[in-house]
C-alpha cells in the first residue's frame, strides 16, 4: 500500500486551526476546542487494550499474517500506536511487518507526545522512539520506519480527504475520535462508507462509542456491528467486521 496525498482528525473536519491544548492533572491533555479529554481519564493504556485490540481480535490476528495494516482516525498522542506496537514486538511472528496509518488534522509537536505518553513506563522505549523520530512541523505524510518491521504514517489533514485517497486493504481499524456528541463529523456517514470501502474483506473495526447514529452510520456502511461490554465501567462500546 502506498501513502496517500495528504494535504486529529479527532477534530472538525473544516477547521484547520490548531486547537488550545490543556495540561490537566499532570501529563493528562485536554482539547479546549472539543472540551475532551484525549484519551480516558481511568487508564488510557488499558483502554486501548480493551477496546482497540481486543476490539479487533488483536494480537491473535497477527498469527499467520507476512503483513497487516491498521487504520485510525485520530493519532493524538500516539498512545494506540505505541501500545499496538508494543505488543507486535512481543507477539507477532518473526519477520513479519505492521503498518500503522493514523488520520490527523491537528498533529501535535513531539515534546508533548513526549510528555502525555511518559505516564506509562510500559512504553517507554516506544514513546523514546516516536519522540526522536517525529518531525518538528508535522504536515503532509508523516512516514516513519520505527524499525525493521514497523512502519507509522501519520497522514495530517481531513479524515475524509485521507481516508479517500488511501488504497483498499485495511485490516484493522482503531475509531477513536473525539466523543461523537463533540465532534459528529469524524462519525459521519460518508467518512464511514469510505473506511468500509477501504477495509479488506473480513476487516474489522473497533471504538469506544456507543451512540446510536454511530452504529447505525457503520451498518449503513455494510459492517456487521456489535456491542460490546465497554471499559472502566462504560456500559457499551461498538466491534464489527466486513462480511468476506
């Protein structure tokens, strides 16, 4: 798969200011533009865990597979990234390559990746490594070779114009947008008819959100879609696959 031509997409998708970003509690950043926080306040760590890669049937996936692709919108502080790899480099098969595709509109600088990620020393050396890697002025494509087998491209710009100009073949997908009451553009039914479209046969996704139009905007799109128990306590969260 080749990159697309780019020009969070956690954000809105027709503002392309950078939003105010928060410190609070510590190393926990916040968006003022959305009035989120970036990832979950218990434990976002174990979060992706529960709902990005078990969500997806992760890492047992990965057994067998010469290569695999994830998809997510919204890199943010690269938290899902760096855990994903993390466990690549524990579990997958020895020669094996993953590539990691992350839509952006507001990219962060590297000193604050730096600095939300230094809460987990389980991802130390991945974070060490993003940091050092990641550019001074994000735009574009940002394609990094993390090592050997672990490719990161971190396309700044609109979902939609990213996600449309992606080649087909995704394995995974990772939603992880701001919540959709904040920011329903990053739910919307184009963007999700175009993940569906891009997704290989048998793809699955995952997310957090568990709102109505959200899971109707993903069956509408053709995925089979389930709920399923959420984290920390949320009652739902949403899993589903392309149909093969």
């Amino acid at each position: 798969m080749t990159d697309p031509v780019s020009d969070r997409t956690a954000a809105s998708e027709t503002n392309a200011a950078s939003p105010e970003l928060e410190w609070r509690d510590g190393d926990m950043p916040y968006s003022t533009a959305f009035g989120d926080h970036f990832y979950c306040q218990t434990d976002g760590r174990l979060e992706c865990g529960h709902v990005f890669l078990a969500g997806n049937g992760l890492p047992d996936r990965w057994q067998g597979r010469q290569d695999f692709l994830i998809g997510e919108l919204g890199f943010g502080t690269g938290l899902n990234f760096c855990e994903t790899w993390r466990q690549w480099r524990q579990q997958a098969a020895p020669g094996s390559n993953l590539h990691f595709m992350s839509f952006e509109l507001y990219p962060m600088r590297a000193e604050e990746i730096d600095r939300a990620l230094s809460h987990w020393p389980e991802i130390d050396s991945e974070r060490q490594a993003l940091a050092a890697a990641w550019p001074d002025k994000p735009q574009g494509v940002v394609s990094l070779r993390l090592d050997a087998n672990t490719r990161l491209s971190v396309v700044c710009g609109p979902a939609l114009e990213g996600v449309s100009r992606a080649e087909q073949g995704f394995d995974a997908w990772y939603l992880d947008g701001f919540a959709p009451s904040r920011n329903a553009d990053m739910w919307s039914p184009e963007l999700m008819q175009t993940l569906h479209d891009k997704t290989a046969p048998a793809g699955t996704f995952a997310t957090y959100a568990a709102a109505g139009f959200v899971r109707r905007n993903l069956q509408a799109a053709g995925f089979v879609v389930e709920r399923r128990q959420g984290f920390a306590g949320k009652r739902e969260m949403l899993c589903g696959i392309k149909p093969a």
